[in-house]
C-alpha cells in the first residue's frame, strides 16, 4: 500500500512535544523548489502534497513560490537548504527533491522589459517569420550557460557536505504550458502570453514558440551528466490546455501551474523513479 508523503517546513522538524521525529519514518527527502514544490503556496497544492510512496516518508520543504535556480545555488540567501544539508542542524536525507529552472527561464523572457532577454522584439509592421525567429541565439545560450552553472553549483554544494555526499539528487523536466489569458490572482501572471505580446509576437506563433524554449530547457536538464543527478522526466504527461481558456481545466490551474490532478499525474513518475533509486 502507497503512503502519502508527509510534508512539514524545517520549523517542525526534530524531536520532541509537537514535533516531528524523522526516525518514525522510513525515508526522510529535503525538497527545495519554487511553486510547485512551495509550502503554503498560493495556490493550495503542490506537487509534494501528492507524492506517495511504498514505505512512510517525511519531507522537509524549503521552497517558496517564484524561487528561481539562481537564488537556490546562493548559499547566502537560502539559509534553510544550506543549514539542512550542512549546516549545523543538519540531516543526512535518503533523497533531496528539486524543483528549478522554470522561474528562470520566464524571468529570462523579459515580460517588462522587451528585448533583454532570450525574446527577439518585433514592430507589428515587421513580424517574425516563425516560432525559431522569435528567439535571441545568443541570449538563450548564455541563459543555458547560466542554468547548467546553477545546477553544478548546486550538486556540488550538496557533494561537500560530510552529511549528504553520497544522497542522490532528483531534478525534473517541465511539462507544455499553454500560453493563454490565465493567472493566479492578485496580479501574478499569466506569464508566457504576456511576455510574447510585450514582444509583438502573434498569437499563431505562440504554442510552437512555448514547445521550442521548454524543449530546450528539458533538452538542457536531461543532459546534465552528473553522477548523483537523477532527472524525473514528466514531459508530455499532463493534458493541455486549450489556447482560448482562461480558467481551470482538467490538469493546469492556471497557464504554468498544475492543479491537484496534474499534479497526482506528475507524482506518479515521481514515485517510480525515486523508488528505483532509493533503496
């Protein structure tokens, strides 16, 4: 029988009234991410609420919403990470879980200010001949630079600490956001359409041109190459959502973000590539 994975922030963890003991669990995870690992996210799930795995599991999670992989390879600004896997309240975790490289690569697309990043700015009168036209060659391969840079600074963080030198070390890919008129409130997003009509992109380009850059960036996370760096592959699980809809549907909450049934597909190859690893 699957046990749901048992989430707490790193204020709860230890022993103690009140307090969660790890040695009462089978496997204990660090995951560390941006929303859709996030405790308390804005959206009222995550992609850790729906893991489930064979023996009883504990996650400490130390994600926020819109954390990008930049500030994550920042010890100094990531305190929490830092301190669970090396720090002086350190743990010796049986897996770590990251979630990263999305907020980045949005970032990168430079919704306020077009042009400076990995989008080419067009004028209406002189608009692109196609979706690969649409990006800047250069800029998205320093973006790649900069990624693989996080990623490796990441591991090797984790590979010098005496506690978790040897813990693997899972990462995954993103799966085909549609680019559409659909954001989380309060002013956040969407985000992909934005960014493209902040660049005069038409809207016919917009699916082909959203393929290309997640097809790069998975291209990017399933080439890492490092020893303790497993990928969870979960591409092309969900089902999409159609260009015009501006709400809910069946997997995606909004136009980046799964709702809790995405997310119980997607834990789906989570738990299977974990539990191959992890013994």
């Amino acid at each position: 029988m699957a046990h749901k994975a048992h989430r707490i922030a790193p204020w709860e963890l230890g022993n103690g009234e009140a307090q969660h003991d790890a040695s009462r669990y089978a496997w204990h995870f660090l995951a560390e991410g941006d929303s859709w690992f996030s405790f308390g996210s804005f959206f009222g799930n995550s992609l850790l609420d729906a893991l489930r795995f064979e023996r009883r599991t504990l996650v400490t999670q130390t994600a926020m919403p819109g954390d990008t992989l930049g500030r994550m390879a920042d010890w100094w600004r990531d305190q929490n990470f830092v301190n669970l896997v090396s720090g002086a309240t350190g743990w010796r975790f049986d897996a770590i879980l990251l979630s990263g490289g999305g907020n980045d690569l949005i970032h990168a697309l430079s919704a306020t200010n077009p042009g400076s990043g990995v989008l080419r700015r067009f004028v209406p009168s002189e608009p692109p001949i196609g979706p690969a036209d649409c990006i800047d060659g250069a800029a998205f391969q320093r973006l790649e630079q900069y990624l693989r840079a996080n990623f490796e600074e990441v591991d090797r963080r984790v590979r010098a600490s005496a506690l978790n030198a040897t813990t693997p070390l899972f990462v995954h890919t993103y799966d085909f956001a549609t680019p559409r008129d659909s954001g989380a409130g309060l002013g956040r997003g969407p985000w992909l359409s934005h960014a493209f009509r902040a660049h005069n992109i038409p809207e016919v380009f917009w699916i082909p041109l959203m393929e290309q850059l997640f097809d790069r960036l998975r291209s990017l996370i399933l080439g890492l190459n490092l020893p303790r760096v497993f990928v969870v592959d979960t591409c092309g699980m969900l089902e999409r959502a159609g260009p015009g809809e501006t709400g809910p549907t069946r997997h995606w909450l909004n136009e980046i973000h799964p709702n809790a049934a995405g997310y119980r597909v997607l834990a789906g190859r989570w738990k299977e590539r974990i539990e191959a690893v992890v013994r």
